[in-house]
C-alpha cells in the first residue's frame, strides 16, 4: 500500500492515463461478468471490485464447473474475490442494465480510491 | 458470445486483454470500486484457489461423474445395483467398517462435520434395510453414540466456539430416535458378541482349522465389545432420569471399572490396515492386515460426496483420508487416561479444592472439547429448564450451600459458625439473597474455566465484572451484619467473651473480605494467564509485575493476614460459645444457615476450623494434631500456610522482576525503545487495555496510568540501578527461601508421594520448582550486573524456564 506522499511524485501524463483507467473500468462496475479460471471453474458474478493485480471481487457470485449453461448444478457461492494470477478469460454483459440493487447511475458516482491506512500495530519490539 | 444460463441470457464480450492493460495502469495499492461497497464487505469475501477456502478446488472429479450421470447413489439403489452388500458380512468386511466407522467419530469429535464424517457411510442413512444383524447393531449404535455426545454432553456444557464443533447442524439426517433406544442398543450388542463367541466356539472346534477367520472374529467380538463398553460410559454422563428429569448422580466407580475393561479390550484389539498387496505383513502383528480384494463386496460403502449437495456453500467440501485405526485406537486409550484423571473431581469437597482442580487439569492435560464438556457436566449436571447458578454441584449438593461452607472455612463468620443464636428474618432473607446472588459469578467461574485457554482468560475478565458487583452487596451485607451483631452481643449474656476478640468480630468485614479473597485469585490467575499465552510484549513486563505485585499480591497478603488472625484469634471463643449454649437449646441449632450446610460439616469434620467435638474441650491449650484439607497434618495455627507462603514467593519474585526492569532500563539495557509516534505502542494505551478488567472493581482499587506513574516514582525511579540491582537479588533469594520452604514443608510431612501436579491455588509443584531455578539463574546474572559486567550488553529474557518469570540472559 501507498504512503500518500508518493502521490505527489507521480507525473501528470500517467495522471491523466490512470484518470482514463478508472473512467473506463468505472463503467465496467455492477455489470455481470464471467471469469474463467485456470483450473477449469467459471465464476459469473457483478464486479464489484478490483485492482492493479486484476484480483476481482464479484457479488453474487455463482461458480460452474465447465461450461454454465449445461450445467444444472451451480455452487452459490455469494461474495468471491478472484486472485488476479488465476484469471485465464475475462467476459463482460455491457449491454445490461444493472440487475443488482446497486444504483444504475454510474455517471453521478463519483470514483473514490481508497488509500487504506494501515495502523502499525506491531507487538514486536525489535 | 450468447449464453443463456437458466432465465437469463448474457452477451458477452472479451475483455480479458482490454482489462489487464487497464488494470496496469492503475497506481499499486488503489483500489477501484463503487461507493456504496466498503472495504469492510471486502474482506467477507471468499477467496478462491485458497486451499483453506475454497472448497470448490477439489473437486473436479466429482462433476466429472456427476455430468456424465452418475448420479450420488443412495442405499436401496445400491443394493438394488448389488453395489454394496447388506446380508452376511464377513468379520473381515465387519472389522473394516467397524475401524472406518470409529474413524469418523473421532474426526468428529475433532470437530468436522456429520455430514462429512459418520454420514458419509452410505449404511447410516437407511439402517432398518440392512440384514446383517452385526452392521445394523453396530450402524445404530454410532447413531445413536455421536447423537447421546451431542445432544447430552456437548450441546448441554456448551462450550465450543462456532468454528470447533457445529452443533446444531443436522442436515435432516435420521438420528433414530424413535426407532431404538440407548439401551436397546447396548443389550443388541451383546447379543451380537454373545453369538458370535459361539461361532467362535464352533469355529475352533472344526476339524480344518481357519485361522485367519478365528482370528477376525475374534477381533470383531473385541472391538464389539469394546463398543458396547464404551457407549456405557459415556451413557453414564450427564445421565437424565427419565422418570422425574432429575439428574442422577454420576458413579464414577462403576464408570472406572468399566474404564479398565476398556482398557484391557484396547490391548487386545489389533487395528486393521487396508493394503493392497496381499504378501505384506505387520511388523511386529501389531496390526491386522485386511487385503483390498477380501473387502470388494463393499468398496462403495464410503462415499466421501454423498452429502455434497447439503453443505452450505463456504464449507469444506470433503475430508481427504480418514485417520488410520491404529491413530484411533491410541486416540481412543488416551481418552480413557483423560476420563479416569477428570473422574478425580468427584473427590473435590469445597470450591477451592475444586477450583484447583480445574485449573490443574487444563494445564497439564489439555483436554479436548469432549473432556472438557464432561467435567463441567461431571461437577455441574445440567437440568432441565435450570440456569447454571441453579444447578448442583455433583448433582447433589447445592450451590449457595457449598459457598456458604466456603465461607466458612475460610473466614469463621459467626454467622455461619454460632449453633445457637437466632436470626430474625430479615437477616435471614439479606444473607440467603447475597448467597443467592454469589452463586451466579462463582458457577460461572467453573464454566470459564472449562472453556479453551484463550476464552478462559476472556470470560474470566468479564467475570471480575460479575464479581465488582458482588462486592458491592458484601460490604452492603457487612454493614448490616455490624449492626446487627452489636445488638445481639450486647442483649446476650456472652460475659466470657474476651472484649478483645469482640472487637475483631466488630471491625471485620467478612463478606467483603470472602469476595474479596475470590476476586483476587481470579486476577492473579487472568494476569499469569497472559503469560501463559505469551501475550505482553517486552514494554509491558515491568507494568504487569509491578500491577501484579504491588497492588493485587500486596492486598491478597493482607486478606490472608486478616484471615489467618481471625481464624486463631476467633475460633476458641466461637467453639466456647457454642458449647455454652449447647445444654441449653438442648442441641437444637437455631442457627439457619448452619443447620443448611450441617451435613457438609459432619462429612468433613476433620477439616473443619470448628472441630468442635465432644472431647475437644479445651482448644486453648491443646494443639490438636489434624489433617487440612490436602490431607498434610497441620496443628491449628497453620490456616493458609501454603497459600501464603506461595503468595510470598510471588510477591517476592514480582517485586524482583520489577525492580530489575527498571535498572536495566536505566542503564539502556533494554532492547526497545519506546516511542510514541504509534498509538498502540503508548505506555499509556497498552496500560489501560491490560488492565482494563480491573477497573470496575471497588477492591483493589484501579490504579489509573497518571498515579502509576506517580508511584512509579516513589517506588523504584528515584534509586540508582545498583541499588535496584541488590534489591532484586534480595528479593529473588526470599523467593527462592519462601518457595524452598514451602516445598520441605510438602514433602516433610508423612504423605504419599505428591505428584508433581499438586496445585495450591494456581500454583503447582513443578511451577514451584521451576521458580526456585529461576531465582537462582537471575541472582547470579545480577550479581554480574551489579559489579557493572559488560556495559554495552543488552539483556534478553527467557521465558522457556516457565511461562510465569523469565530468566535474565546476557
């Protein structure tokens, strides 16, 4: 995680290109996704979540072993986080309007990063 | 691409390169997400390809199988498909099962779920259809035994955690119940192992003798005996009558008894080891060697997914390999140890006794949940209906008695001790409400301390709550008492009292004094805990022992002081006085509350602080030779001996440890630095949160950080590091002398062997004697230091001796 410091180093140009990123994946958030992993699995879910590393969060996430659509069986499996490095294929339903009961008013929120502040809380003493 | 999954059809487009190239551009650390979803959700999600969380990893065969239509099988299909038999089992097949089935109730009792261990045998889920009259007892009586432990014993002392043991999930398996009962159980498998000795019989007497098959069913009789046994005992605990719900008292006899046929049967039992090549063989015919082709009749019989659809979502998904028989087998004799050690508690008369008991017993056995929830069901039978205050302490004697007698032994209130004076009603009602109310913090103390260690130190820090409460109501209670005495005395015609003794008896605040003793040992206990734990870092040490010391060890010292005086200085007048007034009331006690628990004394006369028979009729002048409570001979003025010098030894120890921490802070000897930039890390912060339990008490006061400091200053921060230095040795050499003599004292008197888990209050033996090595480490060390040693050496501290004191090292 950043020290808020760092912020100040970082040049305009990768500004503006990290600015372009967060428009484009904000558009990508509450919408369905399908996210087949490297052991065969294929999670479809709301993105809810994610970053640098590509680890995803999907909301309602239901888990399917080979193909979903033959599959009667699926685990619910609720709130799933993805570790980026397991991803093979990312799919998205753009056209869908937001099935979730999030707010369908993407353009009005407004993107917050979240810098967390992690408390030192160490017990050791060295 | 389109895809329809169930009611929903979903067009998707690859974004799999289009989003990694986004995502690098993103800065490390940020996170990009919605605003109404926290972080906080965050970390409620599940992670996948994580083994330890993601169930759905292993298992890729299984709907491999499941999509090509083989579908989970239940018994009648099986049978039906002649998959699995059901009629006239082999004792080898019979051994095999029996072995798995025990197996899964030991991975149970560990903590795993039904569905996952007993239900996976295909057997249990539909018994009434099994032939086989061994399997069908046998399914039944694991039913049966897992339900018993869970409904009656674990559910009952409930004491897991909700990540140990999952207790009420039952997934809609057939328990049974109203099928067969318990009994019924135990008499079908004797009938079992009745015909089966005399197919042994037959067997052996067959011209052409089959020994590998004499040798399984004699193997099968054993582990069907050991079953039987076994489900005995633990049918012996927490047993409900059925007739009336009361508890019936436990027998421990009985249950010993059986403990040693067990015992006897685990010997003889070989456990059986499935393998695949026929020409292998046991070491030392240690095990019992079952090929896989003589168990194909039943290979389906365990079927790890049978459940699979039930389990709830984040749950494990299966268990990969159950445990070998032989691992059970030892399991199941270490149990037995357990069971015969825990049976001990039966013999613990007062609380104190009890309460060393249970400490004793989690620190050196470390008893699983089982045990565990069998002590306290042992010592607290649960009762239908009844809170745990209400219950009785083996059943048989209540709670508010039992404290009462504590009292008394401890302290010789005369309102427990005169026989003969009469107490209006009002008293009566005061004393039996604050009795009443006492019952609650003190049985809950014996369910904490059933709890694990790490909850142990957390419930008893809410108990000092329970306890600060109480303490309130007893100087309440003092104060009525005070005033009520002085009208009594003063109406009685108690001319031989001495007017000395009168005035102890007017001055001391007995209840208060009795709580007072009781909250304390719970806060030396909570601190030492911590140690136990490893959970102070090395700023805090010199708080601890300075808290510990100076104010929690001090006051115990003087409660035991103003005891010990009591009980000498009280105890002729009070015997005096009864006997006094015996001829006159004719032997009837008028006195309520004595007669209440007047059965407790006469049980234990001997330990009695008013032995008051018949030929005791001069007490004053005569050291009567009796037994205390731990069966050592003491005369009359050693009350309390050991316990105070144990806390001298403490206080003696704390006090060093304290005074050394603050020379080697002076000198910068020490290998931190406080700083205060992070918060946690603030003298002040960690002070306030270790001691926080202590500050709703009213005794001992709460010592806030800013008088701690303060006094900090008076009592160490204005001498310079060698005289801090010889006071510490001082003070670890008066440790060592209080702790020696009292270890001569134990081993002096004519006693059988103490073993070495003897515990005084919180102190055993082996603590005592690792005390003692301690003290001598640490005076050397500072002699060292004090003649100035190596002045740029920082000091380490070693707690590996014992937990409680570590030793210095350069």
């Amino acid at each position: 995680m950043t020290d808020s410091n760092e912020d100040k180093l970082i040049s305009n140009e990768t500004d503006a290109q990290s600015e372009r990123t967060r428009q484009k994946i904000h558009q990508w958030l509450n919408k369905p996704m399908r996210v087949s992993i490297v052991d065969g699995r294929v999670l479809i879910g709301v993105l809810l979540c994610t970053d640098r590393d590509q680890n995803l969060i999907l909301g309602n996430c239901n888990e399917y072993i080979g193909s979903p659509s033959e599959q009667e069986e699926f685990r619910a499996l609720g709130l799933a986080l993805i570790p980026g490095q397991h991803i093979q294929s990312i799919y998205i339903d753009e056209g869908s309007s937001s099935t979730t009961p999030h707010s369908s008013n993407p353009s009005h929120t407004s993107i917050t990063t979240t810098k967390d502040h992690i408390v030192d809380d160490d017990k050791s003493d060295d | 691409m389109q895809e329809t999954i169930g009611d929903t059809t979903y067009n998707w487009t690859d974004v799999t390169t289009e989003f990694a190239d986004l995502c690098r551009n993103l800065p490390v650390g940020e996170v990009l997400r919605d605003e109404d979803f926290t972080l906080f959700e965050a970390m409620t999600a599940l992670e996948l390809m994580d083994p330890k969380m993601d169930g759905g990893m292993s298992i890729k065969n299984h709907f491999h199988e499941q999509k090509h239509g083989n579908r989970t099988l239940t018994l009648p299909q099986l049978i039906e498909k002649k998959l699995v038999k059901t009629s006239s089992l082999t004792p080898t097949e019979l051994i095999h099962l029996f072995d798995q089935l025990l197996s899964t109730f030991h991975m149970w009792l560990d903590g795993h779920s039904l569905a996952l261990t007993l239900y996976t045998c295909v057997y249990v889920h539909d018994i009434p259809i099994i032939e086989d009259y061994p399997l069908r007892t046998i399914c039944y009586t694991f039913v049966k035994l897992i339900d018993y432990i869970r409904e009656r014993i674990l559910l009952k002392a409930g004491l897991f955690e909700e990540e140990d043991f999952s207790g009420t999930l039952t997934y809609n398996f057939p328990f049974y119940r109203d099928t067969i009962k318990d009994q019924t159980c135990l008499s079908d498998l004797k009938k079992c192992e009745d015909e089966l000795n005399k197919r042994l019989r037959s067997l052996k007497h067959e011209s052409e003798l089959n020994q590998s098959e004499i040798n399984a069913t004699q193997q099968l009789i054993h582990r069907i005996r050991f079953l039987r046994l076994f489900f005995g005992v633990t049918l012996r605990f927490n047993e409900a009558n059925e007739k009336t719900n009361e508890q019936t008292y436990l027998n421990s006899e009985e249950i010993l008894k059986n403990l040693k046929q067990i015992d006897e049967l685990l010997l003889l039992i070989r456990p059986s080891h499935v393998v695949e090549d026929e020409t292998t063989t046991s070491p030392d015919n240690a095990e019992m060697i079952i090929p896989i082709s003589s168990l194909a009749d039943i290979a389906r019989s365990f079927d790890p997914y049978y459940n699979y659809r039930q389990l709830p979502p984040a749950f494990n998904r299966f268990i990969r390999q159950l445990i070998l028989p032989s691992c059970v087998y030892t399991f199941l004799g270490s149990i037995c140890q357990q069971l015969r050690r825990m049976l001990e508690v039966n013999d613990k008369r007062t609380l104190k006794q009890a309460f060393e008991f249970f400490l004793e017993y989690s620190t050196n056995e470390k008893p699983s949940l089982f045990i565990r929830s069998l002590l306290l069901l042992s010592y607290l039978p649960s009762v239908q209906g009844c809170l745990l205050s209400s219950r009785k302490i083996f059943g048989q004697i209540s709670f508010a008695e039992q404290v009462k007698y504590e009292m008394r032994l401890f302290i010789v209130p005369p309102l427990l001790t005169l026989k003969y004076i009469a107490i209006d009603q009002e008293t009566i009602n005061y004393g039996e409400n604050f009795f009443q109310r006492a019952c609650v913090p003190f049985s809950n103390l014996f369910y904490s301390l059933c709890n694990n260690r790490a909850r142990t130190r957390e419930k008893l820090s809410n108990l000092l709550d329970e306890f600060s409460v109480l303490q309130d109501e007893s100087e309440k209670l003092d104060q009525w008492l005070h005033k009520y005495f002085l009208q009594h005395i003063l109406q009685a015609n108690l001319s031989t009292l001495n007017a000395q003794t009168l005035l102890l008896i007017e001055k001391t605040s007995y209840f208060f004094q009795f709580i007072l003793h009781w909250t304390l040992l719970i806060m030396e206990y909570y601190l030492l805990m911590g140690f136990d734990l490893s959970l102070y870092s090395k700023r805090e040490l010199y708080d601890v022992y300075f808290y510990f010391a100076q104010i929690i060890l001090f006051t115990h010292i003087n409660v035991y002081k103003t005891s010990t005086n009591l009980l000498n200085t009280t105890i002729p007048m009070l015997i005096q006085t009864n006997q006094k007034h015996q001829q006159i009331s004719k032997n009837q006690t008028s006195n309520i509350f004595v007669q209440q628990f007047s059965s407790l004394v006469q049980q234990h006369s001997n330990d009695d602080p008013l032995m008051d028979s018949a030929n005791d009729s001069n007490p004053g002048q005569k050291k009567n030779k009796r037994k205390n409570l731990n069966g050592l001979l003491s005369t009359n003025t050693d009350h309390h001996e050991q316990e105070v010098a144990l806390i001298h030894g403490h206080f003696a120890m704390s006090t060093a440890m304290h005074r050394c921490l603050k020379a080697l802070e002076l000198e910068r000897r020490l290998r931190f630095s406080s700083t205060d930039a992070n918060y946690f890390l603030r003298d002040e912060i960690r002070y306030r949160h270790r001691f926080l339990p202590f500050a709703n008490l009213c005794a001992p006061p709460y010592m806030p950080h800013a008088d701690f400091l303060h006094i900090q200053n008076l009592s160490d921060n204005r001498y310079t590091p060698k005289e801090l230095y010889q006071d510490a040795i001082n003070n670890f050499s008066q440790a060592k002398t209080y702790f020696e003599s009292y270890l001569n004292r134990l081993t002096a008197s004519k006693q059988q062997t103490l073993n070495r888990t003897f515990t005084t209050n919180f102190t055993s033996l082996a603590d005592v004697e690792s005390y003692i090595r301690i003290a001598k480490t640490n005076c050397v060390v500072l002699k060292l230091l004090l003649s100035g040693h190596k002045p740029e050496m920082k000091i380490d501290f070693d707690f590996t001796l014992h937990a409680h004191y570590p030793t210095l090292k350069l």
